[in-house]
C-alpha cells in the first residue's frame, strides 16, 4: 500500500499543487486586469478559473486522506 501511494498518490499531488499555483495565477491576473479592460475578461473565465480551483482543492483533500489512511494501515 505504501509503494502505491509513493508511485501514484504523491506524484499526483506534487503536480496538482503546481496546477494550483498556475490557476491561481490565471485567476488572479484576470480578476486584476478586469475593471481596465472588459475585452479580456469574462465571467465565463472566472467560474472556469474557479472551478479548476475548486477541483483542485477536492484532489488535494481527496490525496490528504488517502495519505492519511496509508499511514494509518502502515502503523497497525
């Protein structure tokens, strides 16, 4: 069970971490740029944004407990 989450679990959470950050970053350089320039901005990209980042999130809870749970086996 460790060897699965060393081979698939971390790596996986490794690069949704940095998917994150770009998001992030998407996110907010569209909320910036918004009050200056209607042309490049749309709601249909915020909520995009958005729910990248709310999948994002769910992956990182979703990897945290599987985490937790190969620990938890491993200490029994």
């Amino acid at each position: 069970m460790r060897a699965l989450a060393d081979r698939i679990i971390f790596p996986l959470l490794s690069a949704t971490i940095v998917m994150e950050f770009y998001f992030f970053a998407e996110l907010f350089s569209a909320i910036y740029q918004w009050p200056f320039s209607y042309s490049s901005f749309s709601l249909l990209d915020l909520y995009y944004n958005l729910g990248i980042v709310a999948l994002v999130i769910f992956g990182l809870i979703v990897a945290y407990r599987a985490r937790k749970r190969v620990e938890m086996a491993n200490t029994r």
